[in-house]
C-alpha cells in the first residue's frame, strides 16, 4: 500500500490514506467497498477547515499553500535524495507543512527523525514563511531488528547507518536546521533554541511515559498560542490524557494530533 499511495500526489493521496486508516484495506480495493471510500472523501475534505479551525487560518489561505508546496515538488526531490523514504505527500506531512505556514514560527523543535521527511516538510514550510529554524533531536536505531520500547513493543523505524539520518532533507533547506544526534531525555531540558518555542513536534519513542514526559517537558516552553504536534497518537492514551489535563480539546488526524496552548484572556480590571 506505502509504494502505491507514494505514487498519488495532492487529493488522492489523501483520500488514500483515510481509506486506509478507516478501512486498513489498500485503496486497490475501494471499488468493492464504496461506502468507505465515500467516508474517506469527506474525511479529506474536512482536513483544511480543521486546521483553518486550530489554527485561525483561511482555508482559502491554507488551499493556496498548498499549491505553493505541490509547485516545489518535494515529495520528488525527495525520492531522488532517499530512495528508502515513504510517506511524502501524504495529509502526514502536509499538514505539518501547514500548521508551520499558517503560525509563521521562529522556533520549531522536533524529536525523532529516523530519514527526514517530515523534518522537511516542516523546513520547508519555514523556508516559505521566511523565517524561523528548526531543532531536531533523534536517537537514531541501526538497522532492521528495530527497537522494543517502554511499552514493550518492537518499533522496526530504522535507518541502516547515522549517515542516513535525515538523508531526506535537501541540501538548499539545510541552512535553517540544527540537528543534535542522541537521547532526547538528556538533551531535549538542555536545548539551544531560543525560548520560547512555537511548536514543538513529538516523533520519537512512542511509549507513554516518554510521550507524556516530552508532552510535559514541552508545554511550559511553548508560547500562549503555540503549537503542540504529535506522531502515532493511537498507539496509547498518552496524548489524549494530557490533552485533558491542560484542559485542551485536541485535533485528530489519521494518526497524529495537534493542541494549541490558549492564549490568556485580559486581566479583570
């Protein structure tokens, strides 16, 4: 299905993907299940009122940069680079482009990075707004026998050498990011980048403790309207327990999710 679905660009590929999510058919199957593929046409379309929901955007505005990001072609460039690479082009990425164009951020921290290509889609968003810079953490795991996390669960993410860490991102996005190679529970309390942040992205372990306590860890860092982003939200409760506990209602999309941290409301006088 990740080969087929890399070959779609713009909305099929979504459709694509909520098909898959919905149904965890491939979408070469569609034709005999016509209800679902209905479901995940409106799933798609409902994706950009969602984030112009969070984020405060335009969807008119979202629509167009999106055609700004399909006109650079990344998810090409992309394969070219990275053969090993999946998931360009897909809502995934997209919409991470999209939260990033529409907050015009300063700062962006992420953790896991495993090829990169989220990490260039976010760069990308922040080379189009024309400001801001990226810091990523990743514990790269080498080779195909994965990981077994907190939880117990083997993660098979890997890259084949740390050479391969971030080989996705292109070289002419390079400038704006800094990459620190290593636990993200030794160096994400002691990173550089300039506080405060405006959106922080969770892509490494996705055990609960560790997803809660980078959840945790990030929020008082994040700016009143910040954004907080997240990988692999079904794989436990980890995010929507602390989505409760600040009180937020989060977004969900296939299976990532996002918060925004409220801005304070005036003082009463």
């Amino acid at each position: 299905m990740a080969s087929f679905a890399d070959r779609l660009e713009g909305f099929p590929r979504w459709v694509t993907e909520e098909y898959w999510v919905g149904t965890r058919r491939s979408a070469l199957t569609a034709w005999a299940h016509p209800g679902a593929l209905r479901q995940a046409v409106r799933d798609a379309r409902g994706l950009l009122p969602q984030v112009g929901q969070m984020t405060g955007a335009p969807v008119a505005d979202l629509r167009r940069w999106l055609r700004d990001l399909r006109r650079h072609r990344l998810s090409a460039e992309i394969r070219r680079r990275c053969a090993p690479a999946s998931g360009m082009g897909s809502p995934h990425a997209e919409l991470l482009y999209l939260f990033v164009r529409a907050l015009r951020p300063a700062v962006v921290v992420e953790t896991g990075v495993e090829l990169g290509v989220s990490s260039a889609y976010l760069l990308q968003a922040l080379a189009d707004s024309g400001r801001g810079e990226l810091w990523s953490i990743d514990l790269p795991t080498l080779g195909p026998g994965g990981r077994v996390n907190q939880d117990g669960k083997l993660d098979r993410s890997h890259v084949e050498s740390v050479e391969m860490v971030g080989q996705a991102v292109p070289e002419r996005l390079r400038g704006r990011w800094h990459l620190s190679l290593g636990d993200a529970r030794d160096l994400l309390p002691t990173l550089s980048a300039p506080e405060p942040w405006d959106v922080f992205f969770h892509d490494s372990e996705h055990s609960r403790a560790h997803m809660l306590w980078e959840y945790g860890l990030a929020w008082p860092h994040l700016r009143p309207g910040g954004l907080l982003l997240s990988d692999d939200v079904p794989n436990n409760d980890a995010f929507l327990t602390f989505s409760r506990s600040v009180g937020q209602t989060p977004f969900l999309w296939l299976r990532r999710g996002a918060l925004r941290k409220p801005v304070p409301g005036p003082a009463a006088p």
